[in-house]
C-alpha cells in the first residue's frame, strides 16, 4: 500500500490515559485523533484533535464520532461492540480489532472457552451462576479465584476464595454472573504484546509482571526467565493471535508455571499497561504499532534497546483529593527516567495516575554495561524513584 501524510483521521471510543498516549504517537504520524468519553476534558482531550462527550453505548455520540473519521479503534473493552459494528457499517468504515473479537474477549468465560476450543493452554475452569456452583467448584478446584465475567479490569471483579463457607458473601460481592479459575502456582506472570496488521505479525519480547493486590506495579525488560519459556510464551501469544479477528495491538497475560510450562491468564484488544515499557524502551512502541495496524500501514521494530522497567504511579492516598504529585524532581533529575503524567484530575486509592521507565545500560539481551543493566538493580531503582514520588 501507499502511505502519505497528512494522514487520515483516527476515532477512538474511550479517552483515558490509553487513548492519551495512542494520540501522542499518532501525531508525527500525521495522523489526528478524535476521542469519544463520557467524563469532559478526559485524559487525551489535551492531545487528541477534539473529544466527543458521550457515554460507551450512546448511539448518537458514537455516530457523530463515525462522521468525522476515517477509521475506528477501541481503548477499553466497556466500548459496545454491537454499536461499534452497527455504525462502521452505516459510515462505511473499518472498526479494528473486530468488533467480534472485542464480544469474545470482553466476557472472560466466553474468552476462555474460545481459547480452550483452539487449543490454548489455560488453567481449569467452570462456570459460576450461583452460590451453588461456586461451592462445586471449590469442590473441584479446592481454591480459585473468582471473576466477573464482563467489567472487571486492574484487579476489580477478581476475588479469591478458599473457603466455601463464603460463598454466597464472594458471589454477592463480584454482584452477577461470573467463571471460577483454579488458583495457579505461578513462578513468574508475563505479559506479550502481540500486534496483528495487514497480514503480517509482530511480538514484542515477554515482560515479566509484577503485582500486588491485583494491580499492576512494574514490568521488568528481560524477563527473569529462560530463553526457553520466552520462546515458549511467543509461541503462545501467537496461537491466541489465531483465535481473534481484527488488526491491533493485544495484550496477553500468561503465567510461568515452575517447571516453565505457559498459560494464557488474560487477554486486553488493545494496548495495555504491560506495554507501556515499549515507549521508552522498544524500537517502536504499542501505542505507535496499535495505529499503524488499525490503519493497515506497514508495522514497525518490535526490537528492545536495553533493558527496562516500567513502574506504575498509583495513588498512595487514604480518600479521593485533587491530584497533585510532588517531588517530581526525583525522576527529572535521574538521566535514565522518564516520566508519564495521565492528568487525571483526581487522585483516589490505588488509582493509575501515571508512570515512569528506566532504561539501561545494557544491550537488548540484558548484558550489564556501566550503569544500571541488571534486571534486578533497575527494578529497585525504578521503585526508589516511584516511592519518592508524593501526592500533595
């Protein structure tokens, strides 16, 4: 195909920090974005060309949105996929990843069904309608972990049960249909960003993850692991490519069992927070490969320069406030951090309100040179940066 810049106009439903960052890489691709969000002057309004004000399911907004682009994308799974379909076909217009994909992924057993049916690796699961049949699965599994099937996301909707005695207070609180997972003995969980174009594949290299309380903390460039479970976790990420439809780029959550065997956790139709190392620290990041794909333009390097980390900026606050961070010196002062502010307004508890990269001395595999190049001394320094960091 023939690429010329100024390029076309991109739509995305959903204006959060995603669709914050997917408008910073469009614009040296010549390419404008317009945003459609229910909260006025959303995250990516500063950025974007112009924000549509409007909830993820209003018909209205979404065709005002579809009459003034030439493309349409998706930065949250709350966007209605019927609506998506429904009006790219009246503006004659593509939609990617395809609607289709985003009904599939965003109710997690229907997701995991799919996954199995192909073939994929994931841990046991069964459906869970009722008390009932979360006791059966205890029964089965001993202990799982509970998921809301659709809404659920940065550990909301996910709860632990052990104990069947709780059953019907753990069904109460995920507050409607939902599957149960058997608790994984995991080593290590990772991540692939995976990028489906025009007919050609990208993988980034696997991130390894760390969280606490279900939330994201950092990812760590190489991941602690062998080249064999890396190479495994590709070939993973690329047969859960085989399962959906669409141009775009995916996020796939897998787990490390202890004896190196791989299994999908979870899959996001878009960009996703484990990626968001590939600004600083990959030839061509996630949010830049996501618009050349959905636009179908040639897609770039997933190649990683050095090793790095990404550290989460949550809000370590007791109630919501104004958001102001302070002490911002401690990542502008240090040569090897880089900073990302979401500007969201208000700063509650455990809120994404940004985050920083380091990078390395090293090269791509790793190799240790002046600086900080080992996984483990990045890591920590990336955490003393972040925990210097203050809302005031």
């Amino acid at each position: 195909m023939t690429v010329t810049v100024p390029g076309p106009t991109l739509g995305v439903v959903g204006g959060g920090q995603l669709g914050r960052m997917l408008a910073e890489a469009a614009a040296p691709l010549g390419v404008e974005v317009i945003v459609l969000d229910p909260t006025p002057d959303c995250p990516a309004s500063p950025v974007a060309r112009e924000q549509i004000v409007g909830d993820f399911d209003d018909p209205e907004a979404f065709r005002e949105l579809t009459s003034k682009v030439d493309a349409l994308t998706f930065e949250i799974e709350l966007a209605d996929s019927a609506l998506l379909e429904e009006v790219a076909e009246e503006f004659d217009l593509s939609v990617n990843p395809d609607p289709a994909t985003l009904s599939m992924i965003e109710d997690k057993l229907v997701q995991k069904r799919a996954l199995a049916d192909a073939g994929v690796p994931v841990p046991p699961f069964r459906q869970v309608d009722d008390a009932d049949d979360l006791r059966e699965a205890l029964d089965e599994f001993d202990s799982v972990m509970l998921k809301a099937r659709t809404g659920g996301y940065d550990g909301r909707g996910n709860l632990p049960v052990t104990d069947p005695a709780d059953a019907e207070d753990a069904m109460e609180a995920i507050g409607g249909p939902a599957m149960a997972e058997t608790f994984v003995d995991f080593a290590r969980e990772l991540s692939v960003i995976a990028v489906q174009g025009d007919g050609e594949i990208r993988t980034f290299p696997a991130g390894e993850n760390v969280h606490e309380e279900e939330i994201l903390r950092e990812t760590i460039l190489p991941a602690r692991t062998s080249d064999e479970v890396l190479d495994r976790a590709e070939d993973v990420a690329r047969d859960v490519l085989d399962t959906l439809s669409g141009r775009g780029v995916f996020g796939i959550e897998l787990f490390e069992t202890g004896d190196g065997e791989i299994s999908v956790n979870e899959i996001a139709p878009r960009p996703h927070n484990s990626g968001h190392w590939t600004i600083e620290g990959a030839r061509t990041s996630q949010f830049e490969q996501h618009v050349r794909a959905v636009l179908g333009w040639p897609l770039g390097s997933t190649r990683l320069r050095c090793p790095t980390v990404m550290a989460n900026i949550l809000g370590t606050v007791e109630e919501s406030k104004p958001a102001r961070l302070g002490t911002v010196e401690a990542v502008l002062e240090d040569p090897d951090a880089s900073l990302h502010w979401y500007g969201k307004d208000e700063v509650r508890p455990l809120r994404k309100m940004g985050h920083l990269t380091v990078t390395g001395d090293g090269d791509a595999d790793g190799e240790v040179g002046s600086g900080h190049g080992d996984a483990d001394d990045l890591l920590a320094h990336a955490r003393g940066i972040r925990d210097a960091l203050t809302f005031e």
